[in-house]
C-alpha cells in the first residue's frame, strides 16, 4: 500500500522538449530584465506556468537556471526583446497545456 501511495505522488518526468523549451524561456526572462524592460507580466505569465509543471513533473525539472550573464552581448532593444518573449511564451504556453493535458 505504501509503494502504490509513494509511486502515485512521484513526479513524472517531463518531456525534453519542454524542458528545453522552459530553460529557452529563462533566458528571455533573463535577457529582458538585463535590459531594464518592463515584462512584468510576461514574468508573472512565465512563473504560473513554471508552478503548474513544477507541481506535474517536480521542483528540480522545472527550477530556474542560472543563466550568464549577458554583459558580453552589447545593447539590446527592449521592444524586440519583450517581442520574442511574448512570441515564445505563447508557444511555451500551448506546449505546458499539451503536456498537463495528459493524464500523469
């Protein structure tokens, strides 16, 4: 009873894919706050999903990476960065609900 009970909350393994895709969003996170733009929101949109699959698939698969810094990359324009994050975080989106959609 107990193994049925220790296998039934242990987490299931995410998708690669997604998980790449989730270390991709990271690092638009990343990128748009080394920039100085206001995605606030786009961060909170990030963080509900990143709870969701945390919640599925376990704190480890779906912790914050620690990303580089970007000081390297020269300067950025915050519209073409909060672009291709919210361009991205929609597609993340659709991916997360896809994989919470099925049955653990």
């Amino acid at each position: 009873m107990a193994l049925a009970l220790a296998e039934a909350t242990a987490p299931v393994a995410p998708p690669p894919a997604l998980q790449f895709s989730f270390w991709r969003m990271a690092a638009f996170k990343s990128r748009a706050k080394q920039l100085g733009c206001g995605a606030g929101s786009l961060d909170g949109e990030l963080e509900a999903i990143r709870k969701q699959l945390a919640k599925r698939h376990g704190k480890e698969a779906f912790a914050w990476p620690k990303t580089p810094s970007s000081a390297n990359q020269g300067e950025g324009d915050c519209y073409v960065a909060l672009m291709v994050y919210r361009t991205n975080l929609g597609d993340f989106k659709r991916e997360a609900d896809a994989a919470l959609a099925i049955a653990p």
